[in-house]
C-alpha cells in the first residue's frame, strides 16, 4: 500500500535537510571550509608566485648597487729581447682597480623598477589566492547541488514504487486501467534514467572540485548549507575595485613601466669609469709610479639609440597604463553583472520558500489524496508529483546559483580569510 501523504513529505523534507553523515555513513564530510583548505595547501600556483615576488624583491636591492670592481695585474714596458725588467728604466709590475659608474641616476630607478614588479607579483599571489578560493566554492557548490538533486529524485522514485503498488492493486479491482500501470513504470524507468544522468552528473562535478583540492575519496559528502559571507554594498565593491589585488598589480606595473622610462633617459647622462693603478719599477733610485684616469662616455648620437628607447619604454608604459585600464572595466562590467544576478536570484530563492514550493507541495499532497479516494486519474497525479520534484530542483538550482554569485561578489570584494 501506499503511505500516507504526510509521511511521505516528511521523508521527503528530512532527505533534504539531514547531514551526510545520517544519509550515508560511509560517505566523508568535506565542509567548504575543509575544500579551501585542501585547495590553498595543493595549488602550485601560489608558491610559484611568492617566488616569483621574493626573486624579485632580492633583485631590486642587486640593482640598487654598482657594478662589482675590477682588479687589473699587468706587467708594462718588458724588454722582448730579455724579458728582464731590470735592464729598462720604465719597466713595471703594475697593480689597480676600475669601477664604472652608470648614467645618472640609473641604478636608483633600476631597483625602483624591479621593486615594482616585486609589488606586482606579490599583488598577483593575492589575486591568485582570490581566484582559487572563488572556483573551489563554485566547484564546491555545483558539486552539492547535484547531491541534492540526487536525493531529491531518489526520494521521488521511492514515492513511485508506492504509486506503482497501488495502481496495481486498482487495476486487479478494475478501478483503473492496464494504462495507468503502464505509465507508472514508465516513469519510474525515466526517473531512473534521470538518476542515472544524474550520478554522471555528481561524477564530473566531483572531478571539478578534485582540480581544486587533488583527489577525494569517491564516497565524499557535502553539508547541505552552505556558509559564505553577504558581500558589502554595490557602492562599496565598486569604491574598493581599485584596490583588488588584480588591479594592484596591474597598476604596480604600470609604475614599473614608468621606472623603465626613467631608465631609458638616464642613457643622455654619460656613464664614467674610474681606474686607479699602482706601477713599481725596479731600477735603482727610480720611483714607483701611481696612475689615476677617468673614462667618459660621450652619447653624443642619440636619435638611433636613446632616443628610441625612450620611445620604446614610453609606448610600454602606454600599452601597460591601457591594459590597467581594461582590466577595471572589465572587472567592473563583470561586478555589476554578478551584483544583479545575485539580487534577482535573492529574489527567486524568496519566491520559490514563499510561494513556489508551498503550492506545489499542496498540490501534490491533494492529486495524492484525491487519487486514493478514486476522485483524479492517474495522469493528474503522476504530473502534480512531477511538478513538485522540478520545483524542488529548481529551487535548489536558484539557491546554489545564488551563492555562486555571492562568492564571484566575494571575490570581488578582495575577501581572502
């Protein structure tokens, strides 16, 4: 027979509510929280990154300095016929030491440059670290949003062996027709089909959450609620968008691009070397000699050299100062897209607990009823059941899609903890 109205809703309702853990005992509890973790520790990318910002960072102090000194050894003014110094006077064994010294104000605006795009790569291992914490939740919640579909249409298709039964037993009294049983198979074999589609699904959400965290058992489970934070107001993520690690680091190479200009134009300042050099001679009575000497550049061509390498490092610095500019356009553009869709799904969630699913519940609960009691056919059942399981899963659709939105608005928001 089958059972009654009531308790067949309170399976229902409990099947959605419950935790994994009553639902599947063998089935390991994986909360969000748990799945960031996982993610943060697995990701290649963020070491890489720090890396990256903290090679950059020993560098800008390397190019902060002079080139390293040379020491020059040489023996000047040798007889080739004796190869003894001490037959001519101005023979010498001569020691010494040259340090150049780059144009201007290079090395200063050398170290400012990398320093630059150390912040540039620092900004950018926090933008990667708000990239993997958003695709793991969205993994995350795709990944429960099949489980409860799954549950859902498995507690459905319990429901329909119970229908099934008593069409039957309404068959063999003659109430209802051969037909009626048919369909109540037929939809049990769709609903199956359905399931089956449905594991498929789970299966390749799982792996989507798996790039995220690395390899999870199989029998993995989700907690049904979700715990993200409400994002701040519109006015205040488009007042902070500045500040997003991505367009940190955006602008800090548009300053590194801007130090490399200043780079470029220290090439008109002539660069100079100094070399001092001790000469001892060993004649008798001869003095030793100490020599001093500067050497200068003399950049006195400049429209084939620096000329165009200031055009270079300004057209850089261009293209640099313009893709800063795409990029907060299209994080605004893509912001204002995510803020919207969130409020109009905040806003079908409320329909669907207020409105939707009540009246499908009441409506399904009354096809069942009138069906014992001979008052509906069979058809009208099987579609107010049916109406009622696509409003169970749409609004659970709605609500993962909204707390997808809020997690991409999250992101927005620079929220990394």
């Amino acid at each position: 027979m089958i059972m009654h109205t009531r308790t067949l809703y309170a399976v229902l309702l409990f099947t959605s509510l419950c935790p994994p853990a009553l639902q599947a005992q063998e089935g390991i509890l994986l909360d969000l929280a748990g799945a960031e973790r996982l993610a943060l520790e697995q990701d290649a990318g963020l070491p890489r990154a720090r890396a990256e910002a903290q090679a950059l960072r020993e560098q800008a102090v390397a190019d902060g300095q002079l080139p390293d000194p040379a020491l020059t050894l040489g023996v000047m003014n040798l007889p080739v016929d004796s190869l003894d110094r001490r037959e001519e006077g101005m023979s010498q064994l001569s020691v010494g030491i040259r340090q150049a010294f780059p144009p201007g104000a290079t090395r200063q605006h050398q170290a400012a440059r990398t320093g630059h795009q150390a912040t540039a790569a620092d900004a950018g291992a926090a933008a990667r670290r708000l990239e993997v914490l958003r695709d793991t939740r969205l993994a995350w919640l795709a990944l429960g949003y099949q489980e409860a579909a799954l549950a859902l249409v498995s507690t459905t298709r319990s429901r329909f062996d119970d229908i099934l039964d008593v069409t039957r037993t309404r068959y063999r009294t003659g109430r209802d027709q051969l037909q009626d049983v048919l369909g109540a198979e037929l939809e049990q074999a769709l609903l199956d089909d359905r399931l089956a589609a449905l594991r498929a699904e789970r299966a390749a959400a799982l792996a989507g959450l798996q790039r995220w965290t690395g390899a999870l058992d199989a029998g993995v489970r989700l907690p049904r609620q979700a715990r993200l934070e409400e994002p701040p107001p519109l006015e205040a993520l488009r007042s902070g968008l500045p500040g997003h690690p991505l367009l940190a680091a955006a602008s800090a190479r548009v300053a590194a691009g801007q130090a490399g200009v200043e780079v470029a134009r220290q090439q008109y300042k002539p660069g100079w070397m100094l070399d001092l050099s001790y000469g001892e001679r060993s004649g008798m009575g001869r003095s030793d000699l100490f020599s001093a000497m500067v050497t200068l550049d003399l950049p006195l061509f400049t429209g084939q050299r620096q000329d165009r390498r200031v055009a270079a490092r300004v057209a850089e610095a261009g293209a640099l100062h313009h893709a800063r500019d795409d990029a907060h356009r299209e994080l605004l553009r893509s912001l204002e897209a995510d803020h919207a869709r969130w409020q109009e799904l905040r806003a079908r969630e409320q329909g669907y607990e207020e409105r939707i699913l009540p009246m499908a519940r009441r409506n399904a609960e009354s096809a069942l009823h009138a069906y014992q009691n001979g008052l509906t056919d069979f058809t009208t059942l099987v579609r107010a059941q049916l109406a009622e399981l696509e409003s169970l899963l749409q609004a659970r659709r709605t609500r993962t899609e909204r707390l997808q939105a809020q997690a991409r608005l999250l992101y927005f928001a620079g929220e990394a903890s």
